[in-house]
C-alpha cells in the first residue's frame, strides 16, 4: 500500500486496531446484512482482516 509516492507501514498495534474495528463492525452489522447479499459482505469484510493480518 502507497500514500503518494511513500510506502505505508502501519505499527502492528496500529493493524491490530483496525482488525479489531473490522470485527467489531461485523458483529454489529451481520444481521441487518439481507440473506442475498451475505457472502458478498462476508467476503468484503473477510478482504479487509487479511489486508490488516498481512502487516
């Protein structure tokens, strides 16, 4: 990940902070997620813990 032409090297507590805000937006949201439209959220918010995993 690229901010202008700098590298982005979140801190590790700085991952973990955004993972934890990941799940936690989850765990409020699944179940007003309509049942059609399910895994497409799960796969988007499953993208967001891994981009935040890789740091």
């Amino acid at each position: 990940m690229r901010v202008g032409d700098k590298p982005l090297t979140p801190s590790c507590r700085s991952a973990e902070w955004g993972l934890k805000g990941v799940d936690q937006c989850w765990s409020q949201k699944e179940r007003f997620i309509k049942p059609a439209e399910k895994d497409e959220a799960l796969a988007a918010y499953d993208h967001a813990r891994k981009a935040y995993r890789s740091y």
